[in-house]
C-alpha cells in the first residue's frame, strides 16, 4: 500500500517553519507532547535536553518519542538520565549503568535527546574533567600489566565477583579478565598472552558464551567513583552539557509543582538559575495556569496542528468493558468512515504483529470497512492523535482494541535472570527450634568446637527439656532440622530419654499414611477416571493472545504451551508452575481459564487471602472484558446475600470463573460442570483442603501456582504424581526486590515514602498490631503530609475494608 501518509507527515513539518530561538507551544492535551516534542526535534538537529516533571512522565517520553522520531526518520538516540538514590543499597544496576552512559555520551558531543528530570538534572556527580581523566580504552594487542589494571578497576568502583552477571562488574581466572562496562549491552572477555591483550569478545553472562570479536572496549568509572565524588571533584549532572543545549520543557507548571513539593530550596534556586541562562528553551505548555509564565519563558506562542484522540473519542471509546465489544467497534468504524470521507489519510499504528493481524481481520469482517484504504504500521504509541494540518489520523491500541497502551521500558542491557529460582530457606539460626530425629524437639545453639578423647571436632549444640545438651557431630547434621510446626505458640522441649517424642512420631506417622493413602486412591481415581480434553479454540484463543498487552518471556511461552497441551489431553492435568513474583504466572492462568470456558466448562480459582482475591478478579475480568465470560469473586467482601447467589448461578452453570478465598472449600459450594480448578500460592493452603478440592470432581484438571514451593509440593513434581513448569525470567520491565534491614528511622521512612510518591507510586507501610496502628497512621500522616493515607486491617467490617482498598 502506498506510504502517502507519510509523505504529508515530511509535508506538515517542512511547512511548521519553528523560530530558531525560544517560543512557546500551545497543546490541549498532555498526550500530544511527544507528537509536540518530535516536531520541535526536527528543526534542533544536535543535542538537546527534555525535561519531564517526574521519573514515571519521563519514561513515558522516552517510549512515545521514540515511535514519532521514527516516522520522521530521526536516528538520534534517546538517552535518559536516570534518578538516584544515594546509597548503594538503593542503586539499581540498570539505572546507574544507565546514567554512566549517559554521561560518558554527553561529553562525547555527538548528536543525542536526552530526557531527564530536573532533580536527576540538579543532582551531584563527579566533575566532567575528572570522569573524562579516569576513562580509558582497552584495545587488542595493548601491553597491560593484569594486576595493575585490576586494580585500576577497583578504584574506579566496579565489584570483582566470582562470575561477571551485571554492569559495573569483573571477574579474573588466571590470564582471562571478564568486565562488564555500562556502556555496552553485553560484558567483554580479555584473553591476554603475558602482557599483552590477545582478543576481546563479547559474551553472555548466563550461557558464558561468546558471540562478538570487537577491537576495543572502552572503561568509564562507575558506582561511588561517580555518584559520591569529593566535593573538590563534585559537579551538578547540568555541568555536562554545555550552556548552549537547549532544554524542552514539558509542563513547566508541572515542573515547578513537582519541585516545590518534592525538592529542597538550594535545588530549586540552581535550577532557577539555569533556566534564566539557558538559550532557546521551548516551554511545551499543557495546563491553561501556564500563560503566568509568559514574562519569564518568553518566546512566541505557536499552536500545533493536531488533537488528542484520548480528548476527541473518550465519550464514544470508553474503556472495553462487559458486552462493550460490539459498541466500541461500531463507533471506531463510524469514526473511520468519517475520516475518510473527510479526506484523512488512516494508520493503525499496532504495536506487534499479533495486534496488526487481529485488527485487519476485524476491518476485513465488516463489509463497510473491508474496502477502507488504512496502513497498518508497527508502531507502538501511548495514545491517537489526528494531524489536522497534514489530514493523516494514527491510531493507537487504546482507540483500535479500547485498553489502556502498555509502556513498555526501553532497557540497555540484558534481561536480568535470577541464578535460583528456588532457594532453601529453612537454614537454622542460632536461638532457633529445631528437630533432632530420634530426640524430638530441642533449641539449636550453632556449631562448636569440642575437644573428646583428644580430638578437636566440629559439632551441633543442641539444648532439650531442662536445659541437657546434646553435640551432635557434624557428619551426622542430616538428623538434624529446623522445627517447622504450624501455629504462633512456642513448642515444647522435648525429653532425653522420654516416650513423649516416640508417640508424637507414632501418631504422625499414623495420620500420614491415612493421608498417603486417600491421596493414593484419589490419584490412581484421577489416572484411570478419563478427564476432559480441553481442545484448542484457534481464532478466539490468537485474538485473545494478540489482546496480551505484554510481551511474553520466553520461560512464560513454554509455560502456557505445556499447560495448554496438558489440558488438550484426556489424562487430568495436575502441573506446578513455579516463577517468582510479578514473573506472569497469572496470565498463564487466565490462559488456561480462557480455553476452559471456551470449551463449556467452570472454572475455580482458590486463593489465601481477600485482597489477592480481588487482584485476580479485577486482572481476569479486564482480560477477559470482550468475551462473553460471567466472573465472580467470593470473598468476606461479599454479603450472606451476595454469596448465596454467586453459588446459586454457580452451581445452574451461571457463572463461569469463580475467584475465591478460603470460602471456596465450604460444603454448600458446587459446580454445575467444574473443568479447571487453579490454585494460587499453594503453600497456604494444607494437603487436605486441596484434597477436599479434588474430590469435587475426580477428574477435574488442576494447575497449581507458587512462588516458594515447599519441599513437600516439589517432591510430587520430581517423583512424577505432578508435571513442573517454571518461569525463571523475569520480565523487560521487572527489576529484583530491593530489602534494607534498618533501625527504625523517622526520617528514613519519610524519605522512602516521599520518594516513591515523587514517581507517582503508591505505599503499603505494614504495621504489626491493630491496637497501635492508628498511632502509626498519625506519625505517618505527619511525616509526609501532603501524601493521602488509609489505614486497612483484619479487624475492619468488610464493607469498610474494601472502600478502604
């Protein structure tokens, strides 16, 4: 199809004629910034500066921009200069690489965009002399002595460690020198002859595999070298770039808000000082309070030829909702048509293949719009956007499928990858109980050294029931475990020589094969009893896949294809999908629901706690909003009344999925024909409340989710009674939990909870009692007084509790 829309997008920004100086630019709406900002960049062909008002609007900007520069053929980079927290501790690894390469490309002077924020602007550095005087470049057949640049790499902050996994580390094995410089998306491996550097290769950290022979790598300090210089060789990050980059402000009454909220004084006077130096500064203005700025910002006013879809269809394209399929279709093809009879050329900007196939199926479905002239491009954008000027409308995912455009993050460096996915966590402590197996229960005192019949050796102090010690030696420390019994009450000491312990064992012992057995039986029931063969429903199931507003991870594809070709079987499916949290167990789930019902069946999905159960609920009903699927929640959130219905419809075949707590394992609950019963964090539920589940329907399909499976779960999947799918790679945009232990600090918890609003994040701050938390509510709410708190516990009515979350 021909690209005319194209050329009259090259049309409208040859025809804008922007002053060269500084001016201002008029939008109705945020949304159209990036269309603003790439308009702008056209005419400021070297480096220029945008600045956001926080973090999360400048991640934004970089996706959007990026899309726009695109069209119009710009191939600068767009560089962001990340925020961050002082303290090692705080750093995340992809950031602080991130703003060293940066920094390192600012002073380099070629061609770039950089976004930032003003307080990642305003915030302290090493000088730009003394981070160009400590970079240096590595190349191959370069004389070095090994030990010296070792140590030329320590100084310069980078983490010598085993094996080389994230920037800003390097490992050596004898004459073999693996670094990994921020620069770069990949570490590089030195071999060295002697002295002398005999190749550099790039490799990847998990397979420590090469792929690339590059000539030189170049070395830029990192960590504290940078972000806690001396004050005699400090600098502001502005200092890189010289006076005469121009700086795009967008929202600057949004700019000055944010830092008269979130910055100090000195901040805000330096940054006041910059703007009044600066030259040629374009104010991108989108709130109507910004004319006020006219006498400081000066410059021309100049209207963009352009409107936000996000403004023009919100009353006809609300958000998809139940049933709303139909009625968003009906109103985006009317509003195609007119368009087109308005003379606008039309682009469906999809942001992946799938979505682009799905959409021009829909166009070809409808015998109005089958002979419609429409690009489709693969582009991602945040939001529409009709150019007025040019006649071209660009669609994005939110007007084409009626949901909310995903940001997805552009990262640097390689998607980071947990080493253990499952970690055994039951290591003893000293002061901690124990189990010794022939003694029974005991406190555990840490190893000593213990001089008999006059041979020092290692053993395990263990203390009994009035204060006897057993040492046990250290080749027998396989008798020996953490107590792991339920309930809070501390249990009691057992006694050397007692039969208390052996009876204890005798009636475990006991229980456990009654157990065994019925889980026997009811397993040998599931292997010959024929289960229901879930068959594959190809055009719904691509049109909901192409619906995923994410990029699958390639652990999370294999996942979803083992359990969708376990449930295409007539055995009943009975898999443990193990991955961390946020690593998309869920949409594995949703996936498996989805066929079910699609192949007439219910769904149960059984969770521990009322707030989980909700998350479920809202995550499957928004995924599931263009299908014709009915999903409830049962919950203490639901009345008597409410709950009497939902299992009414749910045992006449009424209700598809069901999302439960607890309450899901009562006698009164039934199923009209229940298919897939999915288990969330099994750990918190017995053996015999999943047991009870299963005799629900002998041959229902099971899928089982954790994050921390515990042994007993794990040896099912190992023997072979279970299959086992794991996700162990984390998503594009999924950075690892970050856990500071710390004295209790006013000040500290202030400074993290004014943080995570500054990017426009929200807080759990935890409290351990009821009786108190109302106290902590008060400190809290001084502490940061312009924050909005509600407080949330067990206690409250659940009417209460559910407003309140």
């Amino acid at each position: 199809m021909s690209k005319g829309w194209l050329d009259k997008i090259s049309q409208w920004v040859s025809e804008a004629h922007l002053p060269e100086g500084a001016f201002r630019f008029a939008l109705h709406d945020y949304s159209l910034v990036p269309i603003a900002l790439s308009l702008v960049l056209s005419y400021r062909r070297d480096r220029v500066l945008v600045i956001a008002a926080d973090s999360s609007r400048a991640e934004v900007l970089c996706s959007g921009l990026g899309s726009y520069l695109k069209l119009l053929g710009d191939e600068r980079p767009i560089v962001p200069v990340e925020e961050l927290v002082l303290g090692r501790h705080q750093w995340v690894p992809e950031n602080e690489a991130g703003r060293c390469a940066a920094l390192e490309l600012a002073l380099g002077g070629r061609p770039a965009i950089f976004v930032s924020t003003v307080p990642a602007l305003m915030s302290r550095s090493i000088a730009p002399k003394w981070f160009t005087k400590r970079t240096f470049t590595l190349r191959r057949g370069e004389s070095i002595d090994l030990d010296e640049l070792c140590g030329r790499l320590v100084e310069l902050d980078y983490d010598n460690e085993f094996q080389v996994q994230q920037p800003g580390e390097f490992s050596r094995r004898g004459g073999i020198l693996d670094i990994y410089s921020p620069l770069y998306d990949a570490p590089v491996r030195l071999e060295f002859w002697g002295d002398e550097i005999d190749s550099i290769r790039f490799f990847l950290p998990d397979s420590q595999c090469s792929f690339k022979d590059i000539e030189e790598v170049r070395i830029v300090p990192r960590g504290k070298a940078v972000l806690e210089a001396e004050e005699s060789e400090s600098a502001w990050v502005r200092d890189y770039f010289p006076s005469s980059v121009p700086f795009m402000l967008c929202g600057p009454d949004l700019i000055e808000a944010h830092l008269r909220e979130y910055s100090e004084e000195h901040v805000r006077k330096v940054w006041a000082k910059t703007l009044s130096g600066a030259k040629g500064t374009v104010s991108l203005i989108t709130e109507p309070g910004e004319s006020s700025l006219k006498t400081r910002l000066g410059g021309p006013v100049r209207t963009i030829g352009a409107v936000s879809l996000g403004a023009e269809l919100s009353t006809l394209l609300p958000e998809m909702g139940d049933g709303a399929t139909l009625w968003h279709w009906q109103q985006l093809r009317d509003s195609l048509l007119r368009w087109h009879r308005g003379g606008y050329e039309l682009v469906a900007c999809c942001g992946g293949e799938s979505e682009a196939s799905r959409f021009e199926e829909m166009v070809k479905a409808d015998s109005l719009t089958v002979e419609l002239p429409m690009s489709i491009e693969p582009l991602s954008l945040d939001s529409g956007v009709v150019l007025t000027d040019a006649k071209v409308v660009l669609l994005s995912d939110h007007e084409l499928f009626g949901r909310k455009s995903v940001r997805r993050r552009r990262r640097r460096h390689l998607e980071y990858r947990r080493d253990q996915a499952l970690r055994d966590t039951s290591d003893l402590e000293e002061g901690s109980y124990a189990v010794h197996v022939t003694h029974g229960i005991c406190i555990y005192h840490g190893i000593r050294m213990l001089e008999s019949i006059g041979e020092v050796q290692e053993v395990i102090e263990l203390e009994f029931d009035d204060e006897k010690r057993v040492y046990v030696p250290l080749e027998q420390a396989h008798l020996v475990s953490r107590y792991m019994g339920a309930g809070k009450a501390a249990p009691s000491l057992s006694k050397l020589g007692g039969i208390g312990w052996r009876r204890a064992k005798e009636a475990a012992g006991e229980a456990a094969w009654d157990l065994a057995a019925e889980m026997i039986r009811m397993e040998a029931m599931r292997q010959n009893v024929p289960g229901t063969s879930f068959e594959p429903q190809v055009e719904w199931e691509r049109a909901f896949v192409a619906s995923f507003p994410y990029e699958e991870t390639a652990d999370q594809a294999i996942a979803i294809e083992e359990v969708l070709s376990d449930m295409a079987k007539t055995k009943p499916m009975d898999r443990l999908l193990c991955g961390d949290v946020g690593y998309g167990k869920t949409e594995v789930a949703i996936r498996a629901a989805f066929r079910a019902v699609l192949n007439g069946k219910q769904v149960a999905v059984l969770v521990p706690t009322t707030i989980l159960c909700e998350q479920h609920f809202q995550s499957f009903r928004e995924r599931m909003a263009s299908y014709p699927i009915e999903i409830e929640s049962l919950s203490r959130f639901k009345t008597k009344g409410e709950q009497a219905e939902i299992l009414s419809r749910a045992a006449r075949g009424d209700v598809d999925i069901v999302i439960g707590t607890h309450r899901l394992l009562s006698k009164d609950v039934s199923f009209a024909s229940l298919g897939l019963l999915i288990i969330d964090e099994e750990q918190r539920f017995g053996v015999e409340d999943k047991q009870q589940l299963k005799q629900m329907r002998a041959n229902v399909d099971i899928l089982t989710m954790t994050a921390t499976p515990i042994p007993r779960t794990l040896y099912f999947s190992l023997s072979g009674l279970r299959s086992l799918s794991t996700i162990m790679t984390a998503p594009s945009d999924r950075l690892p939990v970050t856990t500071v232990v710390s004295m209790f600090d006013k000040e500290l918890i202030r400074r993290s909870i004014v943080r995570e609003l500054e990017r426009g994040g929200q807080v759990f701050f935890l409290h351990n009692r009821v009786k108190t938390i109302d106290r902590m509510h008060e400190m809290i709410s001084s502490l940061v007084p312009n924050a909005r708190t509600a407080v949330a516990h067990g206690q409250m009515s659940p009417g209460r509790l559910e407003e309140v979350m």
